[in-house]
C-alpha cells in the first residue's frame, strides 16, 4: 500500500519548484494563482530569492505547502494515494492533495497559520530543542520536572529524537537536565518561538476560527494526523484535530507506525528535501521510500 507524506517547514531550499514551473503548464497557472491570492509575488522570492528571504515565516509555510501540492496535482495517475499524512504544516499539503480541500482554501489557511504563528512568537521570547538519544517518556518525564516554566515535547520524529518546545528558560533548563540524564545532544534550533506547545495558543484562537470557516470534504484515503496519529475521514474530525494541531506535538513515529500497521510499505515524500524519507526508515526499516522535488 503507498503512502505519500508531505515535509514541514525547514525544508526550504531557493530554487525549489523552478523546473517544475517552466517545465509543466498546469504547475505554471497554479503557482500564479498562489501569487494572485498571497498578493506578493512568491515565485520571485521561490525561484531566484534569497535564503534569508525564503526564511520570512510569510514565504517558508506557503512555499513548502505550494511545492508540494504542486507536485501532487502535476502526477495525474502516478499519484494514487492509500493514505496520507503530512509533518505539522504538511497535513495543509496533504488534505489539499487527498481532496479534502480546495487549492485556494488551503493556500489561505497556510498564510494565515504563518502570520498567526508569527505573532504568537511576538508575544514571548520562545523556543525549541532538538534532543537525541534518550527514550520518549524519558523527555517527557524531564519536560513535566520543569514547573515554574513552558516547555513540552512537540515532535516526536523518530526513535532517540524529540524536539522540544516551549518558553527560552524552559527550554534551556531542561536542556541541562536531559544532558545530565544522558541525552547524546539537546540543541537549541533557529526557529522563531515554540510551535506546537501551549505558547501558540494564540495562533490556534486565531486560526481556529478560519479553519471553522472553511469547507472541509471527506478525504479520497484517510489521513494519519498530527494530534492523533490515527486513520481519519471524517470532515468534523479532520477539522477539529487541525485547529489543535498548533498547541499540539506532533507524533510523527506514531503516525509511520499506525501506516505500518495498516498495510504501507511504501512511503513517497513529495515536495523539498528527504527528511520525511529518513524519519521513515528509522521509524520503519523495511518499507520503500522515495521522493519527488
């Protein structure tokens, strides 16, 4: 059975979806129709930007979600998914792809989720960490011993790798206690603020009452999302786990595990980069991967 998965955001790269523009005319008219809704030109900033440019929060989330379901609309047959599921800004890309919402719909409920996200990170000074090498209710256990701050585990990638969330004291103390219970690293990361903790709640006020604004169909194949990690086509269910997604980890080696379990054995990443095909490989050794870009 295949399942085709959809990366987040940090898999950015400048000149990402150019071929693909000058190559296929109905990519062309859809990447102009996402510089006609965003009201910027984002094939400029795409195709022959800058990396910094690329890495303004307004530009990274509809980018990676514009590559990606792109490509899922340009492969005709060849994209005849059994399942799907997409890491945090990725399940956007994945219901737009399964049919659960329009191209349009999606486009705006990414921009919005973007600006939301940015503001939440305003508000305070925020962050996450990247913590290898120790057991999940490991971190868990050491995220919930910090109680005078935020900090929570947000993704679960894949076995010995968490990344963790929260306010900068938090994270920082609780990167001294995971090295001191034996972590192989806790590295802070170059993000804006702590997304998928509950200093994004906000962000998921103001998002929630877009997505409850916004038709929502059954899925061509259930969708494995974030909050879940579980099999799920009901339109009602699919829109109030994405409205919690952003306050919510995201449980990635839950998801590869339950496709597993349900019958894929071959994963395809559409859209930039090949981290989702690693996470996949450590999580589930003996399935396929494969990607498109």
């Amino acid at each position: 059975m295949k399942a085709f998965v959809f990366p987040g955001q940090g898999a950015q790269f400048v000149g990402m979806g150019k071929d693909l523009y000058e190559q296929n005319p109905e990519a062309k008219s859809y990447f102009e129709k996402a510089n006609e809704i965003l009201g910027f030109r984002i094939t400029d900033i795409l195709f022959n930007g800058t990396a910094e440019e690329l890495k303004e929060t307004k530009v990274t989330q509809p980018a990676i979600f514009l590559h990606s379901v792109i490509l899922a609309k340009t492969m005709g047959e060849d994209f005849r998914p059994d399942m799907v599921a997409g890491h945090s800004l990725g399940e956007f890309s994945a219901l737009v792809a399964a049919g659960a919402m329009t191209f349009e719909d999606g486009l705006r409920l990414v921009s919005k989720r973007a600006m939301a996200m940015q503001k939440a990170c305003e508000i305070r000074p925020s962050t996450m960490a990247a913590v290898l090498g120790l057991p999940d209710e490991k971190v868990e256990e050491i995220c919930a011993q910090v109680t005078d701050e935020v900090v929570v585990p947000a993704n679960y990638n894949c076995p010995g790798q968490i990344v963790i969330s929260g306010s900068v004291e938090g994270v920082d103390k609780a990167c001294e206690l995971l090295k001191e219970a034996g972590a192989k690293r806790a590295l802070k990361l170059a993000v804006g603020g702590a997304f998928h903790s509950p200093l994004m709640e906000p962000a998921r006020e103001e998002l929630a009452k877009a997505i409850e604004g916004t038709t929502i169909s059954r899925p061509v194949c259930p969708i494995y999302q974030n909050v879940t990690a579980s099999a799920v086509t009901d339109p009602a269910e699919i829109k109030k786990n994405l409205i919690a997604q952003l306050t919510a980890p995201v449980r990635w080696t839950q998801s590869v595990l339950n496709m597993t379990a349900d019958g894929a054995d071959y994963f395809m990443e559409l859209g930039p980069g090949t981290v989702l095909q690693g996470l996949v490989k450590k999580i589930s050794p003996n399935t396929t991967t494969e990607g498109r870009q």
